[in-house]
C-alpha cells in the first residue's frame, strides 16, 4: 500500500496446469511431468501454509483437461484435484478454463472451437471444470495465448465473460505488439476488450510473464 495516497497493487498469482509435454516424456518421474507433480503439491502446501498463519494468499489455476485432469492425473496425483476442490470449495482458490486438449483454438471452425470450449467446461468423461468443481471462474487463459477476435463472439455462448493475455517482452504475447503502447494503469489493470465489426465484448485482464521481470532488469 501507498501510505500517502491509500492506493494498493493487488498481485494475482495464476498457476499454470499442462501434464503433456512435447519436449518431456510421458513418464511420472524426473524426466516426464514429476516435476509436475511435485511442484504443484509444493505450491498446494506453501498456500495452505500462509493461509493457516492468516494471510490472505489465493491461488488461481488454468488447467487444461484430458492429459491432465482427465488421463494422468487419476492415475497418478489424484490427491492434487482434492486439494483443489478442498480449496475452491473454501473460496481460497479459484479454476480458469484453459484448453480441454492443447488444441490449437485459432485455427478451428466453428463447431471445432464449441466442441473444444464446451468438453473443457463439462464432458461425458467427467474432466470438465464444472464437473470436478463446485464452481468455477469464468475467465479464460488462452493455451500459449491464442487467440483471434471472432472469439469474442463465441466464449460468451460458454459462460466466458473474461480472458487474459499476455501483455508481455515474451513470445506468447497475446496483444502488445498490435496496439500503440498502453499506459501503466492500462497495461496492468482491466480493460475492455473489442473489435471492429463485432458487436460482442469481453473483459481483458491483461497478465504478466516471469520473461517481463528479466526484461525490467530485475
């Protein structure tokens, strides 16, 4: 906080969830997603740890659904998914829509896109968001941000009213380099997000990389 003006920067820290690795293999030790595993029960432990001395600390999850909570998780760190209920179930934490299948988004059809938005939401397998979770945000984090404007026609029908990009020195950036530089109390905070020729909106929240800290020389 600001003692002279009362202001506050609300930091949201967002985590990640992809158990497929292209570059990895599909093994549950070192070389494959166990450091999935471990990083995420360590993540898991250090909130609850904060929490239990009253700190207040969130956790905001985008978890793509069958590799992950579909396929290997059940079969190798179910206890990962409880603690996740447990915790948005305590209002602690809260799930995003990510990418049912890593699918590349923008360069589906139509129906293609629906399929995809919809199974990632809920699906017969029982992998959706709504199906694992009390409840979930209805926010979008875009797989590797991608993302095209005829979207903002096509995740409302879903329930998704908010996405967040990067506005980001990285090259998953979702926005910055097609728009004239944002101001500070633009560039990190929400916005509106439209185009010309379609009438439906979205909020934006822009998102920041741990790349955009080593290109403030931090």
């Amino acid at each position: 906080m600001n003692k002279s003006t009362g202001s506050k920067i609300h930091l949201a820290f967002r985590f990640h969830v992809n158990f497929y690795h292209s570059y990895r293999g599909d093994t549950p030790d070192e070389l494959g997603f166990g450091p999935d595993i471990r990083i995420i029960r360590n993540t898991i432990r250090v909130l609850d740890e904060f929490n239990a001395r009253g700190v207040p600390v969130c956790g905001t999850w985008d978890t793509e659904n069958y590799f992950s909570l579909e396929t290997i998780m059940p079969a190798h760190c179910p206890d990962i998914i409880e603690s996740w209920k447990r915790r948005v179930a305590e209002g602690k934490d809260e799930m995003e829509v990510m990418s049912y299948n890593n699918g590349l988004l923008s360069a589906q059809t139509a129906a293609e896109f629906d399929e995809a938005v919809g199974r990632a939401v809920s699906n017969s397998a029982g992998s959706g968001l709504r199906d694992l979770f009390p409840h979930f945000a209805p926010v979008v984090r875009p797989q590797e941000m991608m993302y095209t404007p005829i979207h903002l026609k096509m995740y409302p029908r879903h329930g998704i009213s908010h996405i967040s990009l990067f506005y980001s020195a990285v090259p998953f950036n979702g926005f910055s380099n097609f728009i004239p530089l944002l101001p500070l109390e633009q560039r990190y905070n929400p916005l509106t997000l439209r185009f010309p020729g379609i009438n439906e909106k979205m909020t934006l929240l822009p998102a920041c990389n741990h790349g955009d800290i080593s290109d403030n020389l931090s």
